[in-house]
C-alpha cells in the first residue's frame, strides 16, 4: 500500500545543523517558587489613534521613501560596526557551506533535494538514489537550476516547493514566488525529462492552493477575481480543472463563507485506491471534510470540527483529536489522541464507523505530546515529546488492533521526521540538540535505525553546557525553558542572554542545533535560552488552549516568568538580557516591552504582528482570530487592547532601544506592524533602529547572502547593547 499524508500549515522553525559523536546530557534544574521581583508592570491605558496608518501602504511612495530614511541610519549603524563583516562572513560561511545535510525528500527509492549555496543562491532542485544518498559524495542530478531560470526569465524567484501527481510522481506543480512572498506563479514540471510541459497547467500569481484529482484534472482554489477571497486573502471557492481548458472555464465545486479562512483539496493515494479530500476552513483551528466520490459531489466525513485530519493509512483515515470526541455517545477519544476511522464506511453510514485510538500521550507516562507524523507503506511513525525532548513510536495495524513500538534513537533532543516514502516501508529522520548536530537516520521496517548522514560540528561545543530548567508561572503552571551558556560562567548577572519563544499556533520549540547565528553568539560570550511557553503544543492541545483569545496574558505572564528567572539565578541581569522573536514572537517581544521594561536591555522584533486591534484587516491576519480574538467584537476589543503594543506603548517609559525589521514582500504579516510601532515610538521620543530589506517575504531572505546580513545585523546590535 502506499498514501500520501497532509502538513499542517505552520510557521517554520529552522536552525541548520550538522552532527556530532556523542548524545548530549541535559540537567534538569526545577524552580518550584514564583520569581521575585521588586518591580511591577507598567500601568498603561491604550491609546487608539493611528496617525501613521499611510505606513500601511506596503509599496506607496511615502511609505517607501520613510523606510529607505531609517535604512540610511540603520545600515551605518549596524554594517558599519567594525565587527559586522566578521561575523557576516562567519555566518554566511555556515549557511552556505558545502558541509551541510541535504534535507531529502523520499520517492520511490530517489532522494530529491533543494540546495542552496554560494555558487547556486537561489537554488537548485537535484536527485539522486537512496543508495548514492547515503555515500560520502552522492551523484547529484540537477533537476531545475532556479538562478538560471530567474536569470532567462528577468524574475525574482524564490522556490516554494512542488505537488506532484501520485500516479507518476515524476510530474509536479512547481510553485516560484517573487521575492519570497507567499503568493505564488504555479507551473507544471516534468521531473524526468527536466522542462515545463508544453501546453501544461500555468497558474498566476496568488495564494494557490491546487492538488491533482487525475493526470489531466486539477482541483484549484486561487484568485479567481471579484469576491473570490475570504478576508483573510485565501481560496473561497474550488474549481474542477480539465487539462487544455480555460481556468475561468473551470467548474466550481464549493464556495465557503468570505469569512472563513479558506477552501483547500488533498489527493491521498492507497493501493489503487485515490482519496480526495475537500477541507473547509472555518478557523485555523477547525475543519470541515468532504469525500469527493467517483460521481464528484462531496460525501461528508463525520469528524468533529476541531479535527486535525493528517492522513490515510489502508482504509483507515487518520487525525489528531483538538478535544475530546464521543461520536456515539460510547468510546471517548481523548484530546491530543491519534485516532483512525474507516473512511468509506463512515462516509457511507453518515456516521463515525470502526473508529479506533492509535497513540494516546494521555495514557502513557512517557509522552507528553505528539509532534508529528509519517505514513509509509506499511507503518505509522510518531514523533512525540516528553518535557520537550523527542520520541519516535512505530505503529503498526494488527488483528487486535495497534501496536506500538518505541524507536530507539538517542534522547535528550530533538527527533522530527524528515520524509516518508510512500511506496515503501521507509523513513528518514533528524536527530539533534543543542550542542549535537544532526544525524539522520534511516528507518527502514524492522530493521534497526542506521545513520546515515553524520556531520562534524559546526563549533567547539566543549566549553558549553546544556540545562533544562523549569519555573512557576504567575498561575504557578510549570514552564519549561532550555539556557546554553558556558561552563564556567560567573553567576554574578554579567552574561549576555538572549532569550526567545514563539508562543502560539500549537507549535512547539525544541532543543535544535544552535544555528549559524546562535553559534555567533556563543562563541563571542553569549549565552542562550528558549521558553517552552504556553499557546505551543509542547505539552498537547490544552498547552495551546489555555492562552487563546481573553487567556493570551499567560504567554506574556510565561515569558515574564522566564526572563525574572534568569535574572534571579545570576546567568544575567536586566542590563545584560535581550529578547528576540519574529512574527507572533515578535508580538511576543513587544509585548512584554511595554509591559516590563525594566527586565530588558534589548528588543529584536522581526516581520512581526504589533497593531492587534488591526491585525485581522491586514493580509493574512483574518486568519488568526481563533488564536488573538476579533478586534470588531467589543469583549475580544477589550482584552486584545490591553497588550496591543502599537497601543500601549507611551512617551517616558523607559524601553531599551529596539531593532524592528521586516520587508515589504511579506504578504503574511503586513510590514505596516513594525513601520507604524516605529514611527510612533520615534515621535514619542524612544530610541531605536529600523530596517527594511527590499525583499525576502516572511521567512526574511530571498536567499542566504541575504540571510547572512540580516542575522550579522542582529548580533552587532545585541552585542552593541548587551555587552559593549
């Protein structure tokens, strides 16, 4: 049997990484009190004029003209810092290094790989066999050289990845974004013979979404004109698409409410078998689905409507439980529980039919959490989290059901699943931690796990050490939070700190190898730490639950609760701690600014939401009211105004100076968040740097030069206010 399996859209998290011998220790530190602080939060009314609301026009002249002005103090500032260019090049070095692990994509027993380098900046997507994959010096075939095709075609193309026919997987839809926005061109691709398909399927830039029915039928959900987009900027309608006809042509299939999120179309392919899936998103946390059947209408499927559907697996469609769900008024099926459900017979009897757990954290001591899944041929594999370290779990069907297995890798790290071959019984995995860099493992049935791909370290580890500390927060819930630092420092509040989290959108943070960047940082006396705060998912859907909407104050409370433990375990002091984040993170940061200024001494916010109250009349932000509230709705306005920082930020407090940078090819998170809190806080007098790069989307760099300067600028200006 073979399937294809969904992915969850979320923010990606990456940290390069590489591999070291042994597996790291971590010690584990428990602060069971609540920190002490002599100091309060700052008592602040928001205030809710917006005079520089024209700094929402992302490409008018003045808007423009305004973030080129604070580019032109910016720069010399930072790039004309004596260290800038060292730690450029250090940096860049790193990202562009030929020792790095092609991430690898399984199919069909070929390896594909995008790559990036000094020479291919842009990129190249290669292949090659798993066999030669696993050699000291694979025999990469090019598939698609994206520096040439931006240079013959005079365009700005950022590679977004591909969706390729289950049938024959040799041909895809590339999707290539100008500048890395999220909108895309979609083009079909022919992998075995390396050209566009003549006559093939073209698609114009939008925020596409469109996966293959058959080998000439697409189902598509993309601008199609006048109220064909939900508020928040996405798909309201699908169309049946025949090869060699008009898009405009195309049969519309569904249309959901304009305030839904959006409309989105999955094939899954079992055996001979193709399941397609029409997936209404009402939030972006909920979900409606639909079978669509060989007459093409659409056949309910009888999942809740806070269901996270993530693939098929033989017969059996399978989900993560957002709640707990009895379906007939029996069984329950636990929040944060793996459940599956025979998806022809329920489709059948319009009811939940032979529904079964698969994994349940809750009743398994060692887990905490899953944190992903793969499908191959033959097996389900879990990764999952205990206090934030990972897992991995081998699931298989059997007469009386499931059996799990554990997966032995080494602990004390981070374990994602890299690929899953869908035509057959194998995995690839990523083992790393803070101080390890990665391994990948291959995972073929019962075979035991074999490394792979084993990489030097990026740098000498051996002066540094790992803890896992945990502290109360101000509801005395337990949060973890990780700290790397040398192993000799001094405990008298003089080291540089830089803490981050994220803090939203179920998504977890775990002990990855310390980036090009994070090296940087630690190698110049630097230390870091990462908070498992709640609204991720470290510890299951409550962990994200309990900070929605009103109870968003917890993640702020969470972080706060960090920041005052590391000042009182002597690592650092106010003077000596910065805080970064970007996107809901860099809310995260400017939110306790302006709610505790006296903990800090520097700020990075990076392409981050920052006026709350208009958020969700910004781009994607619509999309984000299950997580934040609805400003329009007088409670929601209430409780959002009370954090909002383009609103609570005042003239006299005493804030460190900031560092807000973002771009204007961000088309997720509206650049007009960091302009406008900018402006605003240069009117009331505060002291701080803004940049704007001219392109790069949401991730911050169309490609790794442009990285390298972004990340260098970072660690000039933390060093210039941390340690200088």
């Amino acid at each position: 049997m073979s399937m294809r399996f969904f992915s969850s859209t979320v923010i990606s998290l990456v940290a390069l990484v590489l591999v070291g011998c042994g597996e790291q220790q971590v010690e584990k530190v428990e602060q069971t009190t609540e920190p002490v602080t002599d100091a309060a939060p700052v008592e602040i009314q928001p205030n809710l004029d917006d005079p520089y609301i024209w700094l929402e026009e992302v490409e008018g002249e003045e808007a423009l003209a305004w973030a080129a002005e604070q580019n032109a103090l910016s720069i010399p500032r930072l790039q004309g810092d004596p260290r800038y260019e060292e730690i450029r090049n250090e940096i860049e070095a790193v990202l562009t290094s030929d020792d790095r692990i092609p991430s690898p994509a399984l199919i069909n027993g070929q390896v594909y790989n995008f790559w990036q380098d000094d020479v291919n900046v842009r990129g190249v997507l290669r292949r090659t066999s798993l066999t030669s994959y696993q050699t000291d010096n694979p025999q990469w075939e090019t598939v698609i050289d994206i520096d040439s095709l931006a240079e013959v075609e005079n365009a700005n193309w950022v590679y977004k990845g591909r969706t390729c026919l289950h049938t024959d997987p040799s041909r895809c839809l590339l999707r290539l974004s100008d500048g890395g926005k999220d909108a895309v061109v979609v083009r079909e691709f022919d992998l075995e013979n390396k050209n566009f398909v003549d006559g093939g399927f073209v698609v114009a830039e939008g925020k596409t979404n469109v996966d293959w029915l058959d080998a000439d039928t697409l189902i598509i959900g993309t601008d199609f004109g006048a109220d064909s987009l939900t508020t928040s900027g996405y798909a309201r309608t699908l169309r049946l698409w025949q090869r060699g006809t008009d898009l405009d042509t195309a049969q519309q299939i569904i249309e959901v409410e304009r305030e839904d999120m959006g409309v989105y179309f999955a094939s899954l392919m079992e055996d001979d078998s193709t399941y397609s899936i029409v997936t209404r998103r009402p939030d972006f946390f909920t979900e409606q689905n639909w079978l669509v059947t060989g007459q093409g209408e659409l056949a309910d499927i009888p999942f809740p409507i806070d269901v996270d559907v993530r693939g098929v697996f033989g017969d059996q469609l399978l989900a993560l439980m957002r709640s707990d769900w009895s379906p007939n008024d029996g069984d329950i099926y636990p929040a944060g529980s793996l459940i599956a459900m025979d998806i022809e017979a329920s489709v059948a009897a319009n009811a939940a039919t032979n529904v079964s757990i698969v994994l349940d954290p809750s009743s398994n001591d060692a887990l905490d959490a899953i944190n992903g899944i793969g499908i191959t041929s033959d097996s389900i594999y879990v990764s999952a989290l205990k206090d934030v370290s990972g897992q991995l779990m081998r699931v298989q069907a059997d007469e009386d059901g499931w059996d799990v297995s554990p997966v032995t890798l080494p602990e004390n790290g981070a374990i994602q699943i890299v690929s899953a071959d869908d035509y057959s019984d194998t995995l690839i995995v990523r083992y790393q931690s803070f101080l390890t860099p990665q391994t990948l493992y291959l995972v073929a049935g019962d075979a035991e796990p074999v490394a792979i791909k084993a990489l030097q370290p990026q740098f000498d580890a051996e002066p540094f050490e790992v803890q896992q500390r945990f502290v109360a927060s101000t509801d005395g819930t337990r949060i973890p939070y990780y700290v790397v630092h040398a192993k000799d420092t001094p405990l008298d509040g003089s080291t540089p700190t830089r803490l981050t989290a994220y803090g939203g959108f179920e998504i977890s943070r775990t002990p990855t190898y310390m980036s090009a960047q994070g090296q940087a940082w630690l190698k110049r006396g630097g230390a870091y730490a990462l908070a498992n705060i709640r609204g991720g998912g470290e510890y299951g859907p409550e962990w994200h639950q309990s900070a929605l909407l009103e109870n968003r104050y917890k993640v702020y409370e969470d972080f706060i609760a960090v920041a005052e433990d590391l000042i009182d375990s002597g690592i650092t002091s106010p003077e000596h701690l910065g805080v970064t984040g970007g996107s809901n993170g860099g809310l995260l940061v400017t939110a306790v600014m302006v709610q505790r200024p006296d903990l800090y001494n520097a700020i990075i916010s990076a392409v981050p939401l920052i006026d709350m109250l208009r958020y969700h009349r910004l781009l994607a932000g619509a999309s984000w009211m299950a997580e934040y509230g609805n400003p329009d709705i007088p409670e929601h306005f209430d409780f959002i105004a009370e954090y909002s920082p383009y609103q609570n930020v005042v003239p006299g407090a005493d804030y460190p100076e900031v560092f807000l940078w973002t771009n204007p090819k961000d088309d997720r998170v509206h650049p007009g968040h960091a302009r406008k809190m900018a402006a605003r806080m240069m009117e009331q007098g505060h002291e701080l740097i803004y940049f704007e790069n001219a392109e790069g989307g949401h991730g911050g760099g169309a490609n790794l030069n442009q990285l390298a300067q972004t990340q260098a600028m970072e660690v000039v200006y933390l060093m210039q206010q941390l340690a200088d």
